[in-house]
C-alpha cells in the first residue's frame, strides 16, 4: 500500500465525485445527505469531493440545514420532462430560486439540465440547447459551467454528434447517465462509447451520473446489473482524446479486471497505453470532469483495496 496518494492519482482523482446523496438510491432527507457530505469534508480523502448535488427545486430546503455556509452546490434544473411545458417550467423554476442565489448561503457553481424529448422526427436538439443557453444567460447564469443532459431515448446514438456541435458553438458542456434503478437505465459500452467520442471530438467537457459508485466496471449481484466504473471512463475519454480508437475505447468501458488501472508517480497506465501527468491533468479539464455518486465512502474504500489511496490511519 502506498503511504501517499501519486501525483498522477491526485490529479485523475481531485474534486471528481460530487455528493448526490439527495438521490436513489440512497435517497437521503436534507439534513441527512448535508450530515453526509459535510463528514465526507473531514476525511483525509477530502480531497475527491466535489460539489453538493441539489435540485433547484430544494434549493431553499438546502438553506435551512445548519451548514457551515456558503456550501459549493451543483444544481439540477428539474423542470418537468413534459416538451411543450419544460422552457416554461425552467423559467419559472429559475425565478424563484433568485432569492436563495441572492443571499449567499449557497453558492450555485454548476447546473444540469436535463432537456426534455423532442417532439417530431424532424426536430433536433440544436434549437433547445440554444433556447437553454440564451436562458441561462438571462439569469445570469452563462458564465456557470452548464451541463446538457439529453434523454436517452431511440434517437439518444444518433443524436449525439449534432447535440455535442450544439453544446460546443454555446459554450455549454455534456452530462450522461451511467445506470439508474432498473437495467434499462444502464448504457451499453458501445452506446457509452458513443457519448465520450462524440464529445471528445467536439471538444465538449462531460460530467456523468448514476451507477458509479465503484472504480471499476463489475457485475453487482445486489441488484443484478453489469455497472459502469469511473476509472474505465477516465480511461476512456484518455484514449478517445489521443487515439479515436472507437474499439478500443468500447474495450476500456468493458474493463473488469482491477489491476489494469495502475498509477505510478508520473502517470496513468491501462493495458498497453500510459498516460503521463500532463494527460491526466488536460482529461479533468476538458473531457471528463467528475461525476455524481450518493456514495462518498464507498470510492473511497474500493480505491483504497486497489492500492490507489494509502489506507487510512486511524486517529
């Protein structure tokens, strides 16, 4: 085991995992899920944790836990998913939250927003991403890094590379989910694969979601479903940036074996392909950024098995 994280683990790993532990399945209270991230920010591995995943919605709810203030948030525009109501819902939904952005309680640094379907054949999400990016910036919100989430759907594939075009010309960023509560909810590694190459080569930063729990793809008998792990997409997006190897990066995702992922002092290597630090630096930058997960301890233990985290010495 090492005595010190590497410099290559600390850069792959800083700030990656936002707290959602308002969401499934842990499905924390307020006061429980804040109880969480805040004893998450007194570990030595601190240092992981991102943002406070919130819906705007239950942002004012956010206001009266006892926190020591301001909390970093990443916010969830969740309007309602029905096509013909969502920009109306957003607007109004944005509009009052303006007292809890106003008084500087919570300091909102990110925003998801979950687009809803299309509702012809013959649309594209180029019109609703700029409607969102024109509505961001009505708020005051476009300087914020604003992450697009498109529903997966059976135009989901297809979709991707005029979506990600979309994103990059406004200047907003990409979200994916990775699984969810039912096996339906989890993307294949071909349709994973898709995602991250499309937005590689807009050039479109990516934060992802659900079912990451664990550093490494593996089957979870619990609840019967093959999971995704955030060390095979890191890989991943490091292998679409530099090679656009489409198989090899659908193989990557497919990793299950842990000692694959190894880090050294200067860099990153999985199977036949290093990644030396400057790499692993530019991949957080501009590919992918961090993810949500409703479980802080649980990276943190798997990480620490694999011999990535020093174990923690007890005080």
């Amino acid at each position: 085991m090492p005595s010190k994280e590497t410099p290559a683990a600390h850069a792959a790993l800083s700030g990656l995992i936002d707290y959602a532990g308002l969401f499934p399945p842990a499905a924390l209270s307020m006061p429980d899920a804040f109880a969480g991230y805040r004893s998450a920010t007194e570990l030595p591995q601190s240092w992981m944790l991102g943002r406070f995943v919130v819906p705007l919605s239950r942002l004012m709810e956010l206001q009266g836990s006892p926190t020591r203030l301001p909390i970093a948030v990443n916010a969830i525009l969740d309007a309602r998913p029905d096509p013909l109501q969502w920009f109306a819902a957003a607007v109004t939904l944005l509009e009052t939250t303006q007292e809890a952005r106003a008084d500087g309680r919570t300091r909102i640094e990110a925003i998801e927003a979950p687009l809803p379907p299309l509702v012809s054949a013959r649309e594209a999400y180029g019109s609703s991403i700029g409607q969102l990016a024109a509505l961001m910036a009505r708020h005051d919100l476009g300087a914020l890094p604003i992450y697009v989430e498109l529903p997966r759907d059976a135009r989901w594939t297809a979709a991707l590379g005029e979506a990600m075009d979309s994103m990059a010309r406004h200047g907003l960023r990409a979200k994916v989910r990775c699984g969810g509560t039912a096996a339906a909810a989890f993307p294949s590694c071909e349709e994973l694969a898709a995602f991250i190459i499309a937005a590689t080569r807009a050039g479109v930063p990516f934060r992802a979601t659900a079912g990451l729990h664990h550093p490494v793809r593996h089957f979870d008998a619990t609840v019967g479903y093959q999971m995704h792990g955030f060390l095979n997409l890191l890989a991943a997006t490091l292998i679409a940036i530099h090679d656009d190897d489409v198989a090899a990066v659908v193989a990557t995702l497919g990793e299950e074996d842990a000692s694959a992922f190894v880090f050294d002092d200067a860099g990153f290597r999985i199977r036949g392909r290093y990644f030396d630090l400057a790499a692993i630096e530019n991949v957080r930058r501009v590919g992918f950024v961090a993810y949500g997960s409703c479980s802080f301890d649980e990276p943190v233990a798997d990480l620490t098995a694999m011999g990535v985290l020093p174990p923690t010495v007890a005080r």
